[in-house]
C-alpha cells in the first residue's frame, strides 16, 4: 500500500508540475504569436559589389528596388534569401563603413503589437504608418543600445507581399 500512495503522490505532483508547465510555456507562446524575422538591413560603401555578391556568389535574387534617393546613391534593393526573409540592401553614406541599419520584424497585426509593446514600456515605439515606396505598414522601436526593430506587416498589394506570393 505504502508504494501505491508514493506513487500516486509522485503521479499527482508530476500532473501538477507539468500544467503549470503547460501553462507557461502557451503564456510565452502567446506574448510574440505572429511575429517572425522578415528582414536584416544593411549599409555598405559599395553597393553593386555586395549586390553581386548576393546574386551571384549566395544565389539570391533582387525581389524589388526602390527608386534612387536624390543625394546620388544607390536605390534600396529587397534581396530575397527564401519566401520571407530579405536582406535590405542600402548604400552607405560617404566615408561610411558597412553596417547592419535595423532588424525588420513581420508582424500579422501591427497595431496590436505596437499597442502591446507601449502597454509593455516601449516609450519610442512609433505608430503604424504605410510606406510610400513599397506599401508595407511600418513602425519602428529602438532598444536600450540603440538598435532599431522595424516592425512591418504586409498587405497583398504590397511590394514585399507580391514578391512573397511569388516566390518559386
């Protein structure tokens, strides 16, 4: 008898462990659910070197540019590694070295990830805006070391969701 107690003990606090388990684990889960890397931006100080590079060295393609700034440089290029993930091509400024620029983060609902990242003490998160160049819904929040999440979602007439539906 004394065994059977022990192990009914042992069953019960083992069920009992594991749904507070459970239950911590689906609260974390649920906290970023719709939330993915999308994109890493880079500056280099030459532009149609590193492009070459990732066309013809790494195999990916250019999914979209954008048109040229009007201080001379290069035009911002989306190249697509796999269906969603990009790298953000821009030409660095003059006497710049290369640079990663910002994360960019895929959200499925951006204004209820903004709300909930202010609810969680994101004083510089900006509000949803759309993106004249590429039609992506964007807003930006910058960690304690100055690094910058672009958030974004994409609606289906926007460019990186075209490029994402066809994708091969």
């Amino acid at each position: 008898m004394r065994g059977t107690t022990r192990g009914t003990v042992l069953f019960l606090s083992g069920l009992i462990v594991g749904a507070g388990l459970m239950v911590s684990v689906a609260a974390q889960g649920t906290m970023n659910t719709g939330l993915r890397l999308n994109h890493v931006g880079i500056a280099v100080p030459n532009f149609q070197e590193t492009l070459d590079f990732y066309e013809k060295v790494m195999g990916y393609h250019v999914a979209y540019r954008f048109p040229p700034p009007a201080d001379g440089r290069e035009a911002t290029a989306f190249i697509q590694i796999s269906r969603d993930t990009f790298i953000e091509l821009a030409q660095a400024a003059a006497g710049a070295s290369a640079s990663i620029t910002h994360l960019g983060v895929g959200a499925d609902n951006l204004a209820t990830t903004v709300a909930r990242l202010k609810r969680n003490g994101a004083t510089n998160a900006t509000d949803p805006r759309v993106s004249e160049n590429s039609g992506s819904v964007l807003a930006n929040v910058t960690d304690p070391a100055g690094i910058r999440t672009e958030l974004n979602e994409q609606p289906p007439e926007s460019l990186m969701s075209k490029a994402i539906a066809s994708w091969k």
